[in-house]
C-alpha cells in the first residue's frame, strides 16, 4: 500500500516556480512583456506612495528645471514633477487600454460569432460594415469622432473601442468558420441542442482562442492612439497626466534644450507598448500549437 504524499506550502511553491520557469524558457517574449506589465502595474496601484509629489501641482519658482535630487525627472513648463506625472500616467494607459479592449469584445466577439455560424445576408452586410471602418484611416476617423462628441478620456475610450472592433469580430468570425463543421458541433445539433447553446457552449469557448491572444496586442494599439490624439490636441487635455499630453508639451521645449519634459514620458510610452505587444505576442506562442518549438 503506497502512502500519500502529503503536498506542502514549499512543495506547492517549487511546482509553482518550475511551472512558470518553464514558461518563461518556451516563452521568454511574454516573461519579458509581463515583467513590464507588472512594473506598470505596480505604478498604477502603488501611484500615491510612490509619487515624490503632486502630478499637478504647479512649482513656479522651479519651472523647466533639470533632474536634480529634488525632482528626479526635472520638471516642466508649468513648473509640475514630470516623475510623478509620468508614474500618475501608468493609471490613464491602464485606464484607457482596458476599457477600450473590454468594449471592443463585446461588441466584436458577439458578433464575429453570430456572423460565422449563421452566414448569409446578415454576415454580408456585418462585414462590409466592418470592412469600411476598416478601410477608413483609423487616426483620421477617431479625430473626427472626438471632435464631434467631446474631448474626455470616456469618449476616447468609446472612440477606440467601437474602432477595435472589427479586429475581434473578424478574428472570432474565422475561427467559428472553422469550428462550424467540426464533429463536436455536427454532434451538438444532432443531438437537439437549441442554436443559442451550440454558439455559446460549445463554439464560443473554442472560438476565444485567437482574440484571447489579440487582446494584449489592441490594448497596446489604444495607449498608442490615445497618446497621438492628446500629442495633436484632440483628446484628453493638460494638466492632465497623460503621457501624449506630457510629450506634446514637451517638443515645444525640445528645441531649446529642455529634453526631459518631452523624453521621459515618450520612454514610457515606448516602455508600455513594447510590454503589451510582446505580452500578447508570448501569449500567441502559448495558445497556438502551430507556433510553438520543439516536437508536436
């Protein structure tokens, strides 16, 4: 009679380390890109211990003065901590990329199901939709939209969602063509199963595979955006901590030789979408058989 081995705290953290080192070994693109997350992170949560000062509290007698001991990041035009902007700006990307990618599933993936297995005119008309959303320059298109409704941070977020869209809709919309005459589904139906159990039950989980995997690679998309239309005015505005914003008001400084204002918020910037495209692109090479190295 063999006897149980009991599974200790330090037996579960050994299994838990081994399992992730041996992500972070098949993967290292995505450990590099979580480990950039995960330091956003910590500066979105941990912004007001972590903040040496009030992002916009205005310093007059310090205007465009350079990194010293006291202000680590030198401070802007308005006299303003650019450290702490920079570290209150983790909270608007986060603020923005999550939202905007939460509001483009579910307007996408609902639909990219109900096109792929119905078919038909409904999937015609759906996709020439998506198809001119698509087509039309994307920045040109956003500019316009926020302009009409108004410059604040919920309108660019619904800007941003509803333009993502069609990446999820197309994205799901193949894999339920895919998945559409499969066995499993041919047995479902056989079987009686009503058509809104088929779609959601048995397609739909099979069918996230693939916008699971873009979702990290969007996000990325929407901090890009929404930095380029606070940097050309359209959006959200100053003293708003947001980093587009920040490195707008910075390239009017940068010809006269106050790099940091403009420099530090652009290097998180890049930081950010460089964590979320490599996120996502780590994630791909996980879910994807097709991708992954050695034997199959």
């Amino acid at each position: 009679m063999t006897e149980s081995v009991a599974v200790t705290p330090e037996r579960r953290s050994v299994a838990i380390g081994r399992r992730l080192y041996g992500i972070a070994r098949h993967s290292p693109t995505f450990a590099i890109g979580t480990l950039i997350l995960l330091f956003y992170a910590v500066l979105a949560v941990g912004h007001p211990w972590l903040m040496p000062h009030d992002p916009v509290h205005a310093y007059s007698t310090v205007g465009l003065q350079g990194p010293s001991a006291r202000f680590w990041f030198g401070t802007d035009g308005n006299g303003m901590d650019v450290l702490s902007r920079v570290i209150y700006g983790s909270v608007y990307a986060f603020g923005i990329a999550l939202p905007s990618v939460l509001i483009s599933l579910f307007i996408g993936v609902p639909l990219g199901l109900f096109t792929g297995y119905r078919g038909g005119w409904p999937d015609e008309i759906i996709m020439r939709v998506f198809d001119a959303l698509r087509i039309f320059p994307t920045m040109i298109l956003a500019l316009a939209i926020v302009a009409v409704t108004g410059q604040s941070l919920v309108n660019v977020v619904i800007v941003i969602g509803l333009l993502d869209s069609p990446i999820f809709a197309r994205v799901v919309r193949a894999e339920v063509l895919a998945l559409r005459s499969s066995n499993f589904v041919e047995a479902a139906v056989a079987l009686g199963n009503p058509t809104w159990r088929i779609m959601f039950v048995h397609i739909l989980p099979n069918a996230l595979r693939g916008a699971t995997a873009q979702m990290a690679v969007r996000a990325a998309w929407a901090v890009r955006i929404s930095a380029t239309l606070a940097f050309l005015g359209i959006g959200i505005q100053p003293p708003t901590p947001e980093w587009g914003a920040m490195i707008r008001q910075g390239a009017e400084f940068m010809v006269t030789g106050q790099w940091w204002v403009g420099v530090f918020p652009g290097l998180a910037l890049i930081l950010m979408v460089l964590g979320l495209n490599m996120f996502g692109d780590g994630l791909q090479d996980l879910l994807d058989p097709r991708r992954r190295g050695g034997p199959r």
